[in-house]
C-alpha cells in the first residue's frame, strides 16, 4: 500500500468529518451559513486534494445532496485549508448547486 501524501490525508479527513458533522447535526458548523431545510444527506462521489504554494490545502469535492423532499441535486464545494496552532482550519468554502435551466 503506498502512503497518501500529507496533504491528501488531511484533505480526506475535513471532508469526511464536515460532511459527517453536516448531516447529522449541521448546527455544529456554526452561524456562517443560512440553510432552511430540517434534513440533508450527501453522497461523496469525488474529491482531489492538492498543496498550495503557501503551505495550504485545496479541497474539491463533487457529488450528490438530497434536501428535505426536492429531488436530488448536484454539487461542486471546495474548500482551502491552512494549518493554525496546529490545527487544520476552513478559511474559504465555495460552494455550487449542480442547476442548469435550459427552458
């Protein structure tokens, strides 16, 4: 088995830990986001993890969400990630409904 590079490891662990923490109890994300719906679930189906020149993580994620009873919808989220006191932190989060409207 070949071992993940550092920023691969770290970028895999946010992921799975906000989209966890997300749908089950999203109130822990704090007060930064406005969301309406009482229930969400995602499915993960892709994500890159890559260094930043500044000793950052850029996150990519891309997948499914299911909120309330709407159809199901895509999404693309990306996230920067930068080491403070030892602890990886979210300092961007970019986020985009997967919505065309060709009508």
């Amino acid at each position: 088995m070949v071992d993940q590079p550092l920023w691969e490891q770290i970028g895999s662990s946010f992921v799975r830990h906000y989209y966890q923490m997300f749908d089950s109890d999203r109130s822990q994300l704090g007060s930064i986001y406005s969301l309406p719906f009482t229930k969400i679930a995602h499915s993960i189906t892709a994500q890159d993890h890559q260094p930043t020149p500044d000793n950052c993580i850029l996150s990519m994620v891309v997948g499914q969400l299911k909120a309330d009873e709407d159809p199901i919808m895509g999404f693309h989220q990306s996230f920067i990630l930068k080491n403070i006191n030892d602890s990886w932190v979210c300092t961007n989060d970019m986020f985009r409904l997967a919505i065309h409207n060709f009508g």
